[in-house]
C-alpha cells in the first residue's frame, strides 16, 4: 500500500552576494549590474537606468560586492580630485605692507 512520504522541506538560507547594486550616479536602486569576466579578468559595469558604463579589472578572488566597491571608491577619490580648486592661490594673502 502507498505510504505516506513524509516530505521535508528545507528552507536553508542561501548566504547569497548580491548581484544587483544601487548606482552611485543616478541614484537608481538595484539598477547596476556587474558582469564578471574571469578570462579575460575584467567585471563589465552597467547600469539599466543611465546607461553608465565601465569595466574594471577583477582579480580571481573577487565578486561582483567587491568590483562595486572598489568602483565606488574610484569615484569618491575621483570627486575629491574634482573638489579641489583648480584655481591654485597664487600666494596674494601676503600682503606686503610695511
Ligand atoms: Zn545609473
């Protein structure tokens, strides 16, 4: 006769990366994607939104969370560089008044 299988449903939480980013320049959430290349070692960045595009180079133990990361430090140092005034002071503060 049939017997009853007794049917165990596992629901094991997957430690998952992520494979979908917010982007940094249009402010779009998940809208980044991040396609890892492993033979030629280079991660393709691109977001659905605005379009932006750029890869970078991805060593062997890298993810798409450190591409991302390592792409989002690229463009804070390269805001910094933005920040600072390319209109160098030419030193006229002193004043040579005697
Ligand atoms: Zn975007």
């Amino acid at each position: 006769m049939g017997r009853k299988r007794k049917r165990i449903v596992r629901t094991k939480p997957i430690p998952s990366l992520p494979t979908v980013f917010d982007c940094p320049i249009c402010g779009t959430t998940n809208s980044i994607n991040i396609d890892i290349d492993r033979k030629i070692r280079t991660a393709a960045i691109l977001c659905g939104k605005c379009k932006i595009q750029t890869t970078r180079p991805v060593r062997p133990i890298e993810e798409r969370v450190d591409v991302f990361g390592d792409w989002l430090d690229s463009l804070v140092e390269e805001s910094e560089k933005e920040q600072e005034s390319p209109l160098s002071d030419d030193g006229s503060d002193i004043t040579d008044e005697s």
